[in-house]
C-alpha cells in the first residue's frame, strides 16, 4: 500500500451549511480530485492520534471554528507533528486555520487580525515571489478568493517566503520548502461562502459589518479552486 493523503481535521463546518453540504474534508477531496480511498482524514479536534510523520504522502490541513492562540492540546500537538513532517520534506498545505498552525508549528506568530475579521469574497493579490511559485503560478496577479478568519499570521516563520496577500490580512499565503499555508478557503464555493455569512450575521453586524453587502459581493472563484488540484500535481512531481 502507498503512503497516504492525510487530512489533518482541525474542526467542522457551521452545523447548518454540513447538513446541506458535508465537512471541510469533502470539499478537499472533491478539489484534489482524490478518491476517499486515498486519503486518512484525522479528526485531531476529537483526540484522534496522527500517524507517523514518516508514513504519510501529503498533509492537507482544514480550517476550524477554534482559535490557535487558545493553545489547546490537540492543536499544540498538531504542531509538534507537523514539525516533524516539515523534517521529512513531505508536501503539506494549510488552510485557514490550518494556514496559521502551520505558521505556528515552523516559527510564525498568529494573533487576532489586526485589521479586524475578513469574511466573504475578497481580492488577494500576489507577492513577486508568489508569480513563480509553484503552487499559486497559473493564478492571476490578482485573483478572488473566499475568507472567513478572525484570527492572522502577523509574522512569518524564519525563511518563510511571503507569496500573497490581501488589504485586511498581510500574509495571504506563504512557502517554506514544501509546505504551503493559504490564508483563504480555496475548498469553498459560493453557496458555502454564503452560508458563513448568514449563519454569522449578527457577529458581523456586532463588528460593524454589512452582511447584506457582503452576500451581494460573493462571486464564485474558480482561480483559488484550482490551488488543490496543483497541490496534487505538485505531490505527484507533475
């Protein structure tokens, strides 16, 4: 048997938009154009162990409801694992909050957004760097992309390479070596993008945010979609 994808599952989506719509790691799957098959999904924020970090092709990690400053146990010691796949070199791209543990586990320092929360559709544009990297090459210099964070990367790890990045947040995506973090949701599509803001209305409008301006401006972003299909190229030396 070939080693396995794992997705690394920090958390769950909004109750109501997984009845209609299944989990993070559905959405994964569907962009990588994996069979489930292939791919271990690893519930951490259940208290599921990870397997070895020599025993596993690529790492994919979700986004969470959770914050990575509350430190808590699962998340630290998901840290500590994927320092030790770092190590190995295998390829590994973060997502949201997996963007952010990722930035964390190699060095970074995550905080509350000093900008404040970046929810909906949003444009990102890319860094020098970013024209050439791999990962984010074939997208645009600017490009859509959907976001739902409160919390950010405020410092890079040590030797990171800063490929992106938006007006609310500095560092929309970054590299270092073979992982990748990705500020924003490249899994979510425009149903999805609304779902997260109807179902956070009234925290947005708490914070002085529109949710009706916000619904309106939601497009579909077929560019971001397409960073888990290159990931998967990138894994298979394509």
């Amino acid at each position: 048997m070939p080693p396995p994808w794992v997705i690394l599952k920090t958390g769950s989506t909004l109750p109501a938009i997984a009845r209609r719509r299944g989990d993070f790691e559905d959405w994964i799957v569907d962009g990588l154009g994996l069979s489930r098959s292939d791919i271990l999904v690893v519930p951490v924020f259940e208290g599921v162990p990870l397997p070895p970090a020599d025993e596993v092709a690529a790492v994919v990690i979700t986004g969470s409801p959770a914050m990575v400053t509350a430190r808590q146990a699962w998340s630290v010691a998901s840290a500590a694992w994927l320092r030790e796949v770092c190590l190995q070199d295998r390829p590994t791209l973060g997502i949201c909050y997996g963007h952010q543990l990722l930035a964390d586990a190699l060095g970074g320092q995550v905080a509350r957004n000093p900008a404040g929360r970046e929810i909906g559709t949003v444009p990102i544009d890319k860094t020098p760097e970013g024209r050439n990297d791999p990962l984010l090459s074939a997208l645009a210099d600017r490009f859509l992309a959907h976001e739902s964070h409160s919390e950010a990367v405020v410092r890079l790890p040590p030797d990171a390479t800063p490929l992106a990045f938006s007006s609310l947040s500095t560092h929309q995506a970054f590299r270092l070596r073979r992982a990748w973090g990705v500020q924003f949701h490249p899994e979510f599509d425009a149903d999805v993008m609304r779902g997260y803001i109807q179902g956070r209305a009234d925290a947005l409008r708490a914070e002085g945010l529109d949710p009706d301006r916000l619904l309106a401006e939601v497009r579909e972003c077929d560019a971001a979609s397409t960073v888990l299909r290159r990931f998967r190229q990138i894994v298979a030396g394509e």
